[in-house]
C-alpha cells in the first residue's frame, strides 16, 4: 500500500542577533512565521521571511524553514 501526505504545513523562522552577553556570546531571538502555502517556492519562502525580518532592529542570523505532514497508508 502507498503511503500519503496528509495535513501538510509549513513554516519559516528567522533568527536574529539582538546583541552580546556578559561573556562576548551572541543573544539570539527566533520569531516564526506559519502557514505557508505547500506549493510556495524557496525563494518565496525567504523572501517574506527576510521581509517581515526587516521590520525588526536586529541582524538576521539564519532563515530556517520547516515542513510537518501526517503520513498515513
């Protein structure tokens, strides 16, 4: 029997550098972003990321983006 994708989702985070602490180590902020259609693009994907990124004061570190599905027979 096939196995199927069931209740796909999507979501991007972007981490961002908000500064140092006591010890010269990097404070790190994560926000996420959910609910990406299954069928966007890469690019599209990290566009809005790096978009709804801008609106905050800090450096983005990393844009990181993660699928989740139900897999079923």
């Amino acid at each position: 029997m096939a196995i199927m994708k069931f209740n796909e989702t999507r979501s991007a985070s972007c981490r961002f550098i908000t500064g140092l602490d006591g010890e010269g180590r990097e404070k790190i902020m994560t926000r996420t972003i959910a609910n990406f259609k299954i069928d966007s693009t890469l690019d599209d994907v990290y566009e809005v990321a790096l978009a709804v990124a801008s609106l905050y004061p800090y450096s983005v570190k990393t844009v990181n983006m993660a699928e989740r599905c139900e897999l079923m027979e």
